[in-house]
C-alpha cells in the first residue's frame, strides 16, 4: 500500500534523534506493507477515519494517519507528552482530513 507522507511530515521526522527516527521509518515501512494489518500495538484506531500509529523511543511520537482511495494519507505528527492525545494534535489532524475530504 502507498504511504503519502507530505514534506513537513519527513522534516519533523528529519529532526528527531537519529534513534527516534530510525524507529519512525521503520514503522512507516511497517504500516505501508501491512495493507491495513498493523500490529495493535504500534497503531490504534482513534475514530471511524483518523488512526494513531506509536513511535516508543526516547521520544514518544505520535504520528496520525487515514485511509483514503487505496492509499495511506500522514496528515499529522507530534511528540505527545500528556496521557492523553492532546486536542489541539486532534484538532489539526481532522481539520487536515477534512481539506482532504473536499478535494
């Protein structure tokens, strides 16, 4: 399965420690080859369209992503810091869904 990974995506990816990132290349790798099979420990299904795929390294990133016409779509990256996936990272993931949804 194709993964579409917009630019500001590969360079946040670009900025984490060289172990971070090895991780989340890894993981994308992964996700592109399981054609919607990921292990559940590595991603969770947030709502009925936005999935959360988990980068555990010395950073915990979170990268969120949808499925859209055959393809993977990242629409959104962050490190999480609190329990909980901060609205504010929710908030812009859909609102980049929703951009997609009215192409």
């Amino acid at each position: 399965m194709n993964v579409k990974t917009p630019g500001f995506i590969l360079d946040f990816i670009d900025s984490l420690d060289r172990m971070t990132r090895s991780k989340a290349i890894e993981l994308l790798d992964t996700l592109r080859m399981s054609d919607y099979q990921i292990v559940f420990s590595y991603s969770k299904k947030i709502d009925m369209e936005l999935f959360e795929l988990k980068i555990r390294s010395a950073k915990q990133v979170r990268l969120l992503y949808t499925y859209h016409n055959g393809s993977i779509l990242v629409l959104h990256i962050f490190v999480k810091k609190t329990w909980k996936i901060p609205l504010q990272e929710l908030d812009t993931a859909r609102q980049r869904l929703k951009v997609l949804r009215n192409i």
